[in-house]
C-alpha cells in the first residue's frame, strides 16, 4: 500500500469526465510496436489526459510514475518505481535497491532492473513518466531512461510526457524507427476538438452563439487546452475580458486566467486553494486538517466534476492532486500573498499533518521548507536507516545538509547519518563525520551510538582500503566502551559491530586479545537468521581472520552448503560474489586451481552482468595467482592488466600494494629476478604506509623470495622471520608454512641440507595435515629444485606428488636428471615388462587398434627414445610400404598414440626427428642410464660416499626389473637395446660388489652379487664374489655351496666346469676351512 508522496507519483490520475480525441489515440494504436513514446508540450495541452484515454480505450495496465526534483537521486527513482510496480505484479518480487556496490555500472543495474520487473508482467505494459522536464538535462538519470528502454521486451513501451523536446538520446530510437514523437502540433486543438470540450464541461448545453465564441477562444489561446478552459470560464464571467498581452508564453497564460478566475471566487474559498496546494497530494482528512474549512470535501468533489485542473488518485479513499501548473499557480499566489512567518506556520503544520499521517519524506520537505529545523531533524534521524537501506544515501545527505549547522554540530546521531549518506561516494567526509561524531556518543555515555560508529568507521576503511594505520584509534575506542559495555546491542546490530572490528582487528591487530573471542561470537550471529546482506557482511570478516589458517578449509565447507542450495538462495549479487570469491580463495590455497579459475570467471561474469564491481580487484588478483602458480604467464597478464587499468584511476591502497607485489612474484617465475627484488622492495614500501599487517608480511616473504634467488641470503633470512606474524594466539599458519619452504630453499642453496630436509619435512608435514596446497608466491626456480630435493631424499613423497601434480610442475633434466618418483603425466615401464601408465592409471588396450600405436612406443624407445629419424621408424613397422604411405601411417599412428598418452606434448616430431619429451613421459631406460652414469662417477671419486652408492644401488636394482621388453625383446629391433641395457647392468654390479668387498662391507656385496645372478645366473665372477664373502663372515660352507650352485648351473647351462681362478678359490677356501679349528 503506498501513502503520501508514493501515492502522487505512483498512482495513475484519474481525471473527470473527459473528452476523447480519436485521431491522437489512434496515432498511439498505431505505435503500439515501438518501444518509446515521447509527447512533448506545454502544460496543460492535455499529454496526460491524452494517455489515460489512450490507456482506457485499450484496457492497457500501466505503470505511471510522476517525476520530479527528488528523482534526481536514481536510488530514489528506483526506489519509488518498485513501488509502482507493486500494483502490476507481486509485491514480494525481488527487485533490488540501488545501493552503493552498484553505483560503478548504473547502466547494467538499470538494465537489469527493467528486465527483472518485465519478467513478472504480462505484455502489453505501458510505463509512463509523466513530467519528464523536472529531471534536470545532467541529472544521472537521464541516459538510464535510455537504458531502461532499451531494455523493454517486445509488448512493453515506455512513454514520456514532458514540456520540453526531447533530450538527444531520444534521437538514436528515433533513427531505428523505435520512437512515435507528439509534439505541441500534434496536440494543439482543432476547432472540433474545442467544442466538443467546451460542450462536455457546459453539459452538452452550448449554443450556436457560444460555439463562435469557443471559436474565438481557440484562435485566442491557438488550440493549447487548458488555455481554452480558462479562458471559457473567465468569459463566461466576464465576456469583455481582454486576452493576454504575452499569448505565446502558455504559462503566462494561464497565470493571467487563473489570476482573473481566483480574483472572483469568495475569500474562503482562495484561501482554502493556496492552503491546500502546500500538500502535494490531497487526503481529503488532511486538507481538512490543514484549512480548518468544514466543506473540504465537497470543494475537491466540486473542482473535480467540474475539470478544474485536478486529478484523483483510485483507492478506497480518494486523494486528490492539483495539475502541476496549477498548483504552481497557488504555491506562487501563496508566496506573494503571505508573509514569510504565515507561510513558514503553514507548512510547519503541513509537515506536522503529515508526519502525524505517516508521510515523513513530504512532511520532511515541508519542514525543512518552513525553518521547523528541530520536527525535520528529529524526522530525518527515523527515516535514515530507511534511506540507507534503499540506497537513498544522495536525499538524506541533501535532507542533512539543509538543516543549520547550529543544529547538526552537536548531534552525535545527526552527524553519523550524515557520515553514513556520505560513505560510498566520499569516504573521506564521512570519516570526519564519524570521528566528529563519536567524542559526542561518548560525553553522552550512548554506547550504541559509539558501537555503530566505530563499526561504520572501519567499515569506510575496509570499503576504501586506503591507510590502514587509522583503524589503530578506532580499535583502541573499541577496547574502552568494550571494557565498559560489553553488550553491543540487539543481534543485527552486533553483528554488524562484530563483523566491522574483526575486519580491523584482521588488518591492523590479528594477535589482539579480544579477536578469537569475537570470531567466536561471529560464527554465533553467523547461524542466526538475519538480514542476507548482514550475514554476508559477517561472513566477510570470518572469512578474511580465518584466511590464514587451517580452520579455513572447514568453514569453505559451511560456504558450500550456498553453493549447492543454489544461486537463487542469494538475494543480492554482493552476495553471491562474496561466495564466488570467497571459494576462489580457498580453492587456490589448497591447489585447486582449475576449480578456483571457474570461481573467478563466474564472479567477472556477475560483475559484468549486474554492475557490481566492488570485487573485481580481489577476484582478479586471484585469477594472477592462478596462473603464476602453475607459472602460466600470458594467464596471469591479463588479471595484471586489467588490475592495472582499474588502479590507474585510484588513488593508493590496498589494491596498489597487492598488484605491485603480484608484478614480483610475476617476475619471479620469469626468472628476472633484479626486477623481482626491485617489485618487491617498491611493495614493502607501499605495504608499510598502507599498514595492513598481512600484506605487509607477503610483501617481505615476496622480497626474501626475490634476495634468495638473487644470492642475499642474510637480507632474506631476517624478512622471513619478520614474515612469520602472530595472529591470535599463535604464529599465522600459512605464512608460517610458506616461510618453511622458502628457508628449506635457502639452506639447500647455502649446501646445507641436513638443515633444509629438516625444515622441508616439516613444513610439508603441516600442509598435509591442515590442507595447504603450494606456497604462495611459488616460482618454478624455487619449487622444482625443493620438491626434487624432497623426492630424492624421500621426504613426505606422496605429498610432494600431490604438489606436482596440482601445479603440473615440470621437471628440469639439467637439474641432474629427473626422479624416478617424480609423477610425470605419463610413465613408461620397458625392463622386464611393458607398462604405460597415464595420469597415475594403468592403460589397458580395449581394442586391437591400440596395438599398434604402442608398438610405435616399444620401438621409439628401443631406438633411444630421443632425436629417432622418422625414416628408421617407419622401415621398423611398415617395411613394405612405400614412402608416402609409410609417412602417412607414421603421422596418424603417432596422433593415436598421443591420444592414448592424454597429452600432445609427449611425443614430438620436428624437422622428421621424433621424441619422447622427458618432461612429460617418464621412461625407465631413460632412468636406468642416469642412475648408471651417477653410479660411475661416485665409483671414479676418490672417496666414494657409502650412503650414496646405497641408495644409487637399491634405485639401479628397483629400475632394473628385467630385460629390456620382457618377450618383446625377440623382436629384432629390440634385441641391440636389451643386450647393451644387460650387459651394463651386469659390470656396474660387479663394480658395485666389489667396492662393498673392499669397504668389508660383506652383506650389501651378497646382495649386490645376488641380484647380479638373478640377471645371469652364468656369470663366475658373482659366484666367486659370493664364495669371498662369505668366507670373510666366518661362514664358509655357505661360500662352498655358492662354488656348488656355480658348478651345477655351468654343468646344466653351458656343459662346463667353472674356470681355473674359481676352481683355486673354492680349493683355498676348502683348505682354510679344515685346518681352522
């Protein structure tokens, strides 16, 4: 139900009894497919009156809105258009209010707006904004009246009715044929039409005589219609009345005639008109009210039947309204016929008649008008959450800023709605506001109004993320009325209290002693049903204090449960990007990065579609940390550049620091790693005036970062440590797990690696059991050699796959080769068997045709693997094909192998040379031979390191599962391959053996010589190896029977004795072992 103002400018006017003129409303029948009609012309040429019939003849529903002043503010218009459109469709539909996050796109809220209110209307609608010419030429609103046009389906039309021509963005619907333009031509009154009016307000009753006299007056007042109305009633009183001097200015006109018909009405009754023109909408109990006349009435009944330039509004009650011209006429009588005092009394009581009546926005203006500052004030502070609510922060700063500075200084909650209206479009004069306001709260001992301000205070800063450094005094005020009253109010307004101080206490004090008592006080207001956007405002700051944290990921999961109930479930789009950024977040720190990626898309998308931007620097900030974690440069350049478009308008801030600090760690993975200490340095700078404590610690791990891989390592060592910050009652843990792997990096540099497999095993640790994916701020530089380092010392392995694998770490061959555990996309077992497995799965063939792809493989690594000529293939597998043909089955079965692989970079053919990419495809052979070529030069070092050789032998013996394909070895092609591949297996076990033998390092050379039998079983040399041994631990019928064993397999396998130097080994042996005691 709307009252007051709402009921004037939403309500359509119902006028008297009316006379129809056909041909216009033919020509709006003819329109009825173009989207704008605009109808422009003086007051009084009968626009309105034009539409109603139009509207009536056709049973068209419409939307009617009267524009004025206060529509300046398009929050306001908005606010009142949602209104209006409560009587066309539901009252609970969803339209939004124009609040602050939309004000960066007014266009796409516009657009949006009229497509949600259209989807809930049947066709055809009409809307019409009546007097358009109040809408100053630069209000904001004039190009969203474009937009929102534009934005009509088919079936629905917006017509404006306007005194003046149409504004220039009319023209571009006009050019497409989109537009019917009426202009004063088209309404000026034919004699007819005259007539046929005068005839309607004189009952049919005119004569012959009075239609030569209509005649006159409708060349007197050319056609215009309510000139001919009054001009008709004057000279009925007084047939020798002269026409105006100036008949080619209407509203002098009418001025003139209406002055003339005033003059001639009883004293009572002008007073009652000028009275009752103060209201801008007439109750008929109000204007009672306020004249004091007893036939209140049957005067607006009166001038109703009779056309006198008033309207009525349908309802149960009537409310009558004068025509705008008019009752600009009795508003100037009124100022020219009483004093400024009499006035001033009349509105002050026009205003109190309508507070009373519960019409406090025209009760305000009338207040305001009249000097009654103490009624407008103590009116404006009840309306004010209101406004703010709707987004009207533009009419209550205006409200504001009329009252007498006298009055606003010393009024703590005046001062703070006055802070709350500026908040949005200046931060800074609402920060006054709030800093004035607050000493006031204070000497007043009013803690809601010293909570609510300190909130709003921080909120400005959370909202501008300029200096930081201010939330200090803020958190400081904070701590005194806590301490004093610990109660902060009815729950929305604690929440709203609590949210706002653990956002700063985030920035500024996270280790501050109060901070987990209100992140627990949060997560409690969290679950109570309060208003969405409070809630979301609540989840903001838990989301920001826990980011950090291990507890992060379980409340991602509260966050999902909006996710999976659906996006209708969010009322606003802040909502809704609140979660989409707050799970993009969440995603990149736990290494799901393809999943953060899609977040990001679809809160730029939102952004885009509903003009709500207020996130874009952090969602694209995100989509830069996607692409440098997984070192995808051009990926991260686009969020850079746009960052850097967005910031070039701003002035410095949090969003300044973070971008400066991005363009480090993009240097970082470009290996410019001057540049990075450069970046890095410039955003510490940044970080430190800003004052925001965690950026400040990224920015110092980002530089330490930059000075360890530019060879400063001291520089680098105490930024770290600066960069492990508290935060609540214990070191943050992600920073803390970051600083972990950075000083594993930097000792493994420094060649201490005792002291960085202590740091790395326990920094992975952490992240596997709070749910860290890599550290922020990885760069391939850093990461490869680290996680190598782990795979090689076998620290945390499944992890360190994990790790690999989310960031699709490739591995560096210069780097001494790649790990055997390293997880590759594709692994190749091709000793002792065949295996592919692809993506850490097992591939199987499901049919035939897979054959002969992988035999493809089996002879690309038979013949090395690398650098093979694609002539040599195709001779293998299709000998008898000639040389086109054998091309063209070379290249479809080397896309088929490709295919099975998963991907097309593991396999290359460039200038007719095809290879397996070993950052792509681990191959066993490929291992096998680097471990070999490391086992020779520990072997050659003058001291080799027993460990070493160790761990290099149980990786040569794991390698080595059998010969090179198993049976596929009968192959011809494959056979020079198996042989040299076994035969330097067998010398470097003899090699192996023996240094064991020469250490007395007896059981690891049984070992070795074992396996070396297991491989060839005819080899003496294992035998007589096993024989020394065992004799040198005292067990010499163990060495007697290995000379048994080597006998019997010679015998059985070759039809031999075993040689000389065995047969005298096996003699001295026997020998020593008789005559030992």
């Amino acid at each position: 139900m709307t009252t007051g103002k709402s009921a004037v400018k939403i309500n359509p006017p119902r006028t008297g009894s009316l006379y129809s003129r056909a041909a216009l409303v033919g020509q709006l029948q003819a329109a009825r497919q173009q989207p704008l009609v605009w109808i422009s012309a003086p007051a009084g040429a009968g626009k309105t009156t034009l539409v109603v019939d139009y509207l009536a003849s056709q049973t068209i529903p419409a939307l009617w809105y009267q524009l004025d002043a206060g529509d300046t503010d398009p929050a306001t218009f908005f606010h009142y258009l949602a209104q209006a459109s409560y009587h066309l469709c539901k009252p609970d539909l969803p339209l939004p209010s124009l609040t602050p996050e939309y004000h960066g796109n007014l266009a796409i809220f516009t657009r949006s707006f009229a497509e949600r209110l259209c989807a809930d209307l049947i066709p055809p609608v009409v809307f019409v904004f009546d007097n358009f010419q109040e809408l100053p030429h630069d209000s904001p609103l004039q190009p969203l009246f474009r937009e929102f046009t534009a934005a009509l389906p088919a079936g629905f039309q917006a017509f404006f009715l306007s005194r003046d021509k149409p504004p220039a963005w009319v023209a571009g619907f006009a050019a497409r044929h989109a537009a019917c333009l009426l202009d004063r031509d088209d309404l000026r009154l034919t004699e007819v039409e005259a007539i046929g009016i005068v005839r309607l307000l004189g009952n049919g009753l005119a004569t012959r005589r009075s239609e030569a006299d209509i005649r006159r007056i409708h060349q007197a007042v050319d056609g215009w219609a309510a000139g001919l109305i009054l001009m008709y009633r004057a000279w009925q009183k007084d047939p020798d009345l002269p026409p105006p001097e100036d008949g080619d200015n209407p509203e002098l006109v009418f001025d003139y005639f209406a002055s003339e018909l005033l003059e001639r009405l009883p004293a009572t009754t002008q007073t009652f008109l000028l009275q009752s023109a103060l209201l801008p909408t007439m109750p008929v109990a109000q204007v009672s009210q306020l004249t004091a006349h007893p036939q209140a009435e049957r005067i607006l009944q009166n001038l109703y039947d009779r056309n006198f330039f008033l309207t009525r509004s349908n309802g149960a009650e009537p409310v009558y309204s004068y025509h705008p011209l008019f009752r600009a006429f009795l508003l100037k009588q009124g100022q020219e016929r009483w004093e400024r005092s009499q006035l001033d009394a009349l509105r002050q009581q026009a205003a109190h008649i309508l507070r009373d009546a519960g019409q406090p926005e025209v009760a305000i203006e009338l207040a305001l008008a009249g000097g009654d500052w103490l009624t407008a004030a103590s009116m404006i502070a009840t309306q004010a959450p209101h406004l703010l609510a709707q987004g009207r922060h533009q009419t209550l700063l205006g409200w504001l800023q009329r009252l007498p500075e006298t009055l606003l200084a010393p009024q703590p909650w005046l001062l703070y709605w006055q802070g709350a209206a500026f908040d949005g479009h200046d931060p800074l004069a609402a920060g006054r506001c709030f800093s004035t306001a607050y000493p006031l709260f204070e000497q007043a001992g009013d803690a809601s109004g010293m909570y609510q301000t300190l909130a709003s205070a921080l909120l400005v800063s959370w909202m501008t993320q300029q200096n930081h450094q201010g939330i200090d005094q803020w958190l400081q005020r904070f701590d005194h009325v806590y301490a004093q009253h610990p109660a902060m109010g009815e729950p929305a307004s604690e929440a709203r209290v609590v949210s706002a101080v653990l956002m700063g206490m985030s920035y500024r004090r996270p280790d501050h002693p109060q901070a987990e008592t209100l992140l627990a006080r949060a997560r409690q207001l969290w679950a109570l049903p309060l208003e969405a956007n409070l809630r979301w405002q609540l989840g903001s700051a838990i989301g920001f204090y826990l980011g950090g944290s291990a507890e992060l990921f379980p409340w991602a999961k509260t966050l999902r449960l909006y996710e999976a109930a659906g996006h209708d479930k969010l009322v606003s789009p802040l909502e809704h990007l609140h979660l989409l950024l707050s799970l993009a977040f969440v995603d990149c720190f736990a290494g799901q990065y393809d999943a953060s990626r899609a977040y990001v898309r679809q809160g730029l998308a939102l952004g885009q579609e509903t003009g709500v931007h207020v996130y874009d620097l952090f969602l694209l900030a995100v989509g830069a940390y996607n692409g440098l974690m997984q070192a995808r440069l051009a990926e991260a350049d686009r969020h850079l550049e746009e960052m850097r478009l967005i910031l070039a308008s701003q002035p410095p801030n949090f969003h300044t620091v973070h971008y400066r600090l991005l363009l480090n760690w993009r240097a970082l993975v470009a290996g410019q790693f001057a540049d990075a200490v450069d970046h890095g340095r410039a955003a510490l700078a940044l970080a430190l005036e800003n004052g925001a404590v965690y950026p400040l610690a990224r920015c110092r791990h980002g530089l330490a970062l930059a000075l360890i891989a530019h060879d400063q390592p001291q520089e680098a060592l105490a930024l770290l440590d600066q960069a492990r910050i508290r935060w609540g009652a214990a070191y943050l843990q992600q920073m803390e797990h970051d600083c972990g792997l950075s000083e594993a990096w930097l000792r493994l540099r420094m060649g201490e690696e005792a002291t960085a497999a202590r740091l790395l095993a326990a920094a992975l640790q952490q992240g596997r059991e709070q749910g860290w994916g890599l550290p922020l701020w990885s760069f391939p530089d850093w990461i490869e050699p680290l996680l190598r380092f782990a795979l090689e010392w076998g620290i945390e392995t499944a992890r360190v796959q994990e790790l690999i694998r989310q960031a699709g770490l490739l591995p560096h061959e210069a780097n001494g080769g790649i790990p055997a555990n390293w997880p590759l996309p594709v692994r190749v077992k091709a000793l002792g068997t065949f295996v592919v497995e692809v993506g850490g799965k097992l591939l199987t063939l499901e049919t035939p045709s897979q054959n002969r792809p992988l035999e493809l493989l089996k002879a690309l690594i038979a013949l090395g693997g690398r650098d093979v000529a694609d002539e040599r293939l195709m001779d293998i597998l299709w000998p008898d094909a000639g040389g086109d043909a054998a091309a063209r089955s070379l290249h479809t079965t080397l896309h088929r192998l490709r295919k099975l692989l998963g991907t097309e970079q593991a396999i290359t053919l460039k200038d007719r040379v095809v290879s397996l990419d070993p950052r792509q495809v681990w191959l066993d052979v490929w291992a096998f031979e680097r471990t070999l070529e490391q086992f020779r030069q520990q072997l050659d070092s003058p001291h080799p390191h027993s460990e070493t050789v160790r761990r290099l032998w149980q990786t040569l013996s794991t390698l080595y599962a059998g010969s090179f394909l198993g049976k596929g070895a009968q192959k011809s092609w494959a056979l020079d391959m198996a042989e040299r591949l076994r035969s330097r297996m067998l010398r470097f076990t003899l090699a192996v053996g023996e240094y064991w033998e020469k250490a007395s390092g007896w059981e690891q050379a049984i070992q070795v010589y074992r396996k070396g039998l297991e491989i060839d079983p005819l080899v003496e040399s294992f035998y007589q190896g096993l024989m020394r041994c065992y004799e040198s631990l005292g067990r010499p019928s163990e060495a007697l029977a290995a000379y048994g064993r080597c006998r019997k397999v010679l015998g059985e396998g070759l039809n031999v004795m075993p040689g000389a130097e065995t047969v005298k080994l096996y003699k001295d042996i026997r020998t020593r072992a008789e005559t030992t005691p």
